[in-house]
C-alpha cells in the first residue's frame, strides 16, 4: 500500500475568479441568487441601540428541499427589555409566526407581553413541530409541544393527573418534548409524569398520528407500587418504528428494566425475559434499522450477556451465538450496531469484535505487536454496504503482592482497524516519524504508534489521524491521512503558516489539523490552525481534499499582515462545494466581519454576498455565513441587513441564474475588501404577526 503526501494547492483570493465547465445546482455554485429575509422584522423584533444601530436577533433552523425554512426570532418592544422569542416558518414566500396562543403561554412583562416559542423541525410537506413556555404569573412551567399542519397550530403530547401538577404560582405545571417528525405528519415524543406534590415519576413516550397523542411504552410486566417509572426512546428508524427501555426504581435502585419495540401500530416487550424469570431478568435495547430489525442483549442471575436480534414485523427474536466451530476464547459482548442490511456487530472480549451476517456469526481480530494485558476494544461504525471500523487500546498493568498495589501503569498506544468481516487490517500512518520506542528492557517493552479512525463512508473510505512520534513524553501531534482501500494519502496543511513549536524549535513541531467532514463521494474536509513564528496563534484555515486530484486545497480567503486569518467550513455537498464562512480584513488590518463563502475545485472561491440580485431592494447589508444547502441550491445563512451593526438576521437564497459553459466572473479586490453598503430605509418584514396585547 502506498503512502504519498499529496499536493497541497493554495487557493488564497484577492482577485479573479473564474468559473466554467457545465452548471449542476448542488455541484457549483449558480451565477445568482435571489434573497429572501426568514426572520421576524419590524415592531416586536427589534430595538435601537444608543448609536442609533438597529438591533435584530433571528436564529435559523432546519430547512427542507422545497424552500422552506424555520427558526425563531428574539422579541423586542421597548429598547431595554427583551420579551422572549417566537417560532416562524418561511413558506417560500413569507414567514409565518408560529406558537400557542393563550394566557398558558404568555404573561405580562410591565405593559407587555413576554411569550417563547421555538420551531423545531420541519418536513417536506411544510409542516412543523416545535414548542412554547409554558408561563405562570412568576414560574416557567414547563412546556408544550405543538403541530402546525400548514394552516393550523395543534397542541400534542399528553396531559392529565399523571402529566401535570399544580405549581406554586398557581400555573399547572406539564412538560413534554418532540423527537421527531415524519413526512406523514406523524410525529415521536415524550411527556413527563408527576405525582401531585410535584416529583417526577419518569417519562411516558407517545406518538402523534394526526389527531391524537397516544402512549406507546408498555406498562406491564415491571411496574410495582409507588414505582418510579421511566421510559426513553433508544432509536427510531424511517418508517415510524421505536426501539424504547422502560424500568422503575424505587429508592434510586435498578428492579427490573425491559426493551420493547413500537413497530407503527403496537409496542411488545422484547429480548430473552423467561416468562418464569429463571434465565436473563432484564433486556437492553441498544439500535434499530429501517427494516424493523432491532439488536439487544439480555442479562440476569450472573450469566452473561445474551445477544439478540428482534424482528418487529414479525415478533419474532434470534438469539445470536458463536459458532460451533468457533474454538476461540472470545465471548460474544455487547452489540454496538446494526445495519438496513440485518448485520449486527459488537465487541468480542480483550482482543477483538463479532459481526451477525444474518446467518453465521463471525469474531473480528484485529492484528497488533502490542504486549499489554490490558485490551479494550471499541467497534466505532457500521456501514450498509457492512464495513466495520473500531480501534483497540493497550495498556500494561502489574500489582505487587500480597496487597495487590498497582506497581506499573503503562499506556502503550492506540491501534485502529477496518473489517468486512472476513478480512480485518490496520489503518493508519507507519514508519519511524510515527513510531515511537518503550522501556525497551521490560516485560511490556516495544515499539508502538496511536492511530484513530474517524470516519467511514459507504465505500469504505476512512478518514483518521496517526500522531507523530513523541520526545520525552510530548506528543508531536496528528497526521491525519485519507485511505481508500488501495492507497492513503496525507490529507491538511503543513506549510509554515501552520507549523507550531511544541516548545523551543529544537522540540520538534507540529501540526493541529482537524478534520470534519467525508462524502459518500470522497471529499474530506476540516481545518488547520494558524502560527505565527510556530508559537502565535493566528486563527485558522479551512482545507478540502479532493480524491480525484489527490490534491489538499488551502481556504484562505483574506489575511491581515500579520498573518491572521479564519475560515470556518459547515460543510461540504457531495459535489465537492465547500461553504461556510470567513473574516473579511481591510488594507489596514480591520477586522470588516464574517462574510458567506462558497468553494468548489472548478468555480473556486465566491464570496456569496457578490452574487445576489436583489441585495439592495431588499434592504440588506452583506451575508455573514452559511448553514446549509439543500438538494435544490437553497441556501440558508445569516447576515446584516442595512440598518444593523453584526450580523444576526436570517435569510435563504434561491439560484435564480444557471451559468452557461466556460462562463467568467470577475471579482475585483475592491468588491472583495469593501463591500457595498446600499442606503438604510424601511424594511418590509412580510411577516404574519399575532396581535399584541
């Protein structure tokens, strides 16, 4: 396997960009954008500072592939007080207010009305959940979680004498929350049980079906008297499933806790509970997948955990155990994972991890020259197309008897691996830089490395680091490298500008790269941090690399003499279009903001505020950063509009132009380093407002 550093391409802009070859939405950025301000403006939303500076807070959520958006904005009517925030919704054409009415939810504040409401997430359809405060006279009592169905807002979640108490304000207390919705409208939460005096008796998990909010955690089978009972949601998959855990305790210690499986219309109790309760007394729920396949274990009355898979299609549960002709010492330990395929893994013991096929069961031994006795294996991810990573740490331990005192505690590094099931092999970087020697004379002597794996897509591509070799005991820091199956790469920044002297520069140095982001289509992605004269810190750069190139680019995009620069990446589309935000610097080294980017290896850098149409008409200053692209090009982000001094508005953008082949643009530095600041005037915040009080 070869190792190679790839080229590093600094892609620092001041000047012209070009942009050519065939337009796609989500691969290159479109020629404009149209924008549209998300959140709430206007009397309510905003305040006057004492250097006459509107003030205006609007922070964004979720936004789904039609062009609709969510968020909540803070509440301003008199200047010095802030009055809580309301939840919104943009349709495509205007922002919705979004909440429940009442006086459960709003109190006067002085001679205004103080409410707090907040949109949580939305579906294709335009449909939200989110939830309000609910406010006494004195007291936050809570909160209630509501639907909003495109015209209508439905409170959800349950209530009654074992929901809600009556507060000392004389408010009645309830507290519910949302964990998730579904296209169908349906949606997942839990609500919180109360004695009358007010103490909590755990969580009830219900589902919302477009009409009604029904319970679904079994209350059968563990429930005793004055019981504590608490049920959780352990996983949910797409087709409206719920793999949940229910148990009581009384006094603060564990009886008994079952797993149970709502698989759309009912819920069983599953895993291996002996009707007789002889064998396994309590079972664990720990993932499900999109199939209604659920993995557990059972355990009880001393004996070992019972691994099992569940079927909530058919009730049906397998018990999973080596196979016979397996004469390895390795126990089948707890599952970790399973994927829409059925395989199932977990850890197997010191030396290794098991993998279900939905047949055989096969053990997973990772290679190493450790000798500690001392192992702990970790299984980090499963994939659909069934790669399985996981690292193993090693340690050397030694007690002097006859009191058992702890003589010697060697960590002795860190190995990581991939695994198909059938094959298992290292990952990471080898050779002296990364190799370092230990007490070369004693029982635990060797030479070891510390490699970690962080990430896998569906190809089996990983993405990790290795650290270089340490001198006296200080850790050179991290490489982190790209491997594809057949090759790795060194992936980051490793020029100058990032070096950093450990302590004088006869110490060594290092590098401090961090690493974010891998598509399904191979672009990696993350940051560096920046030196000056290897002891400064002078910000950070962002970088993306490209497997096709085999090349890291640099996302520089503008510097102060003195070095400084900072770049942020939210992400990266699997196109390769790389977008988040960056410091703007003048010539005499001001700091101008945070302005939006886009980067792709065949359009380069944009600064996004250059390329909206109606920047001016509607009012807005420039954008400060970029959250998310949906599958369309819609892009969702904040900025200032003209009146503000920060930036803290929402917006989303719509392509409105698509480039033709071979199309220029033409930055010039002046548009980079000064960007317009059109007139102030009156903003139309097209907002639907609830009438104050």
């Amino acid at each position: 396997m070869r190792k190679s550093f790839n080229r590093l391409v600094n892609v620092t802009a001041f000047c012209v960009l070009l942009i050519s070859s065939t337009f796609n939405i989500t691969l290159h950025a479109a020629y404009s954008y149209e924008i549209h301000t998300t959140g709430l403006t206007g009397h309510g939303y905003e305040r006057e500072k004492n250097d006459g500076i509107m003030q205006r807070i609007s922070l964004y959520g979720p936004q789904n592939n039609a062009g609709m958006a969510i968020g909540y904005s803070f509440r301003y009517i008199v200047p010095e007080k802030y009055h809580g925030a309301d939840g919104w919704v943009f349709d495509g054409y205007q922002t919705k207010i979004l909440g429940l009415a009442g006086n459960d939810y709003s109190r006067m504040d002085g001679d205004y009305i103080f409410r707090k409401s907040f949109s949580h997430y939305i579906n294709e359809a335009g449909h939200v959940v989110g939830f309000n405060w609910r406010l006494g006279s004195k007291n936050i009592n809570g909160q209630d979680t509501w639907y909003y169905d495109g015209t209508n807002t439905t409170q959800i979640g349950l209530s009654g004498n074992d929901y809600e108490y009556l507060a000392s304000d004389g408010g009645i207390y309830r507290h519910s929350e949302i964990k998730r919705l579904y296209e169908n409208g349906t949606v997942i939460g839990y609500t919180k049980r109360y004695n009358a005096s007010g103490y909590t008796q755990g969580k009830d998990i219900w589902v919302y079906d477009g009409s009604t909010s029904n319970r679904v955690n079994p209350t059968t089978g563990y429930l005793s008297a004055g019981s504590y009972v608490d049920s959780t949601i352990i996983a949910t998959n797409g087709n409206g499933h719920i793999l949940g855990q229910s148990g009581p305790v009384e006094d603060y210690n564990p009886l008994r806790h079952i797993a149970w499986q709502y698989n759309g219309s009912t819920s069983q109790t599953i895993g291996l509970n002996n009707p007789n309760g002889a064998i396994y007394k309590e079972s664990f729920g720990v993932q499900l997948n999109n199939n209604g396949l659920s993995v557990g274990y059972s355990t009880g009355n001393g004996h070992p955990q019972a691994i099992w898979l569940h079927n909530g299609n058919t009730n049906a549960t397998t018990f999973i155990e080596k196979n016979p002709a397996d004469t390895s010492d390795m126990d089948l330990h707890q599952p970790v994972f399973i994927n829409n395929n059925g395989v199932a893994v977990g850890t197997a013991g010191r030396d290794g991890a098991w993998l279900y096929d939905g047949t055989n069961t096969h053990i997973i031994k990772p290679q190493h020259n450790f000798k500690g006795n001392i192992f702990k294996n970790e299984v980090i991810k499963l994939t659909d197309s069934g790669f399985v990573i996981g690292k193993t740490y090693h340690r050397y331990k030694e007690y002097a008897p006859p009191a058992n005192i702890l003589i010697h505690d060697v960590t002795l590094g860190h190995n990581t691996w991939i695994s198909d099931g059938t094959t298992t092999r290292s990952l990471g970087l080898t050779g002296d830089i990364y190799e370092y020697t230990i007490d070369p004379d004693e029982p635990w002597g060797g030479t070891y490395t510390n490699s970690y794996v962080r990430m896998i897509n569906e190809s089996g591509v990983t993405v990790g680091v290795t650290a270089r070799a340490r001198a006296v005991n200080l850790n050179r820091g991290p490489d982190l490298w790209y491997d594809d199956g057949s090759s790795v790469s060194i992936i980051g920044l490793y020029s100058h500008e990032f070096k950093y002297f450990i302590q004088n520069p006869s110490d060594g140095s290092t590098f401090k790269n961090n690493i974010f982001y891998l598509t399904e289509s191979g672009f990696a992605g993350g940051t560096t941090n920046r030196y000056r004269t290897g002891r400064f810190s002078t910000g950070q750069s962002g970088w993306v690399y490209d497997p096709s190139t085999d090349q890291t680019y640099e996302l520089t995009f503008s510097k102060k003499t003195t070095g400084h620069a900072y770049t942020q990446i939210n992400g990266i589309t699997e196109e390769g279009l790389a977008y988040g935000y960056y410091n703007l610097y003048d010539d005499e080294n001001n700091d101008l903001g945070k302005r939006a980017f886009l980067w792709s290896v065949e359009d380069g850098f944009i600064d996004l505020t250059s390329m909206v149409t109606n920047l001016d008409d509607k009012d807005w200053q420039y954008l400060g950063e970029v959250k998310s692209i949906n599958e369309n090009g819609n892009i969702v982000g904040w900025g200032a509009l003209n009146d503000m001094d920060g930036w803290a508005m929402t917006f989303i953008l719509n392509p409105t132009v698509i480039p033709e082949p071979s199309s220029i643009i033409f930055l010039s530095v002046v548009t980079l380093i000064f960007p317009r600041r059109s007139r102030c005037s009156t903003m139309n915040s097209n907002c639907t407002h609830i009438p104050y009080i």
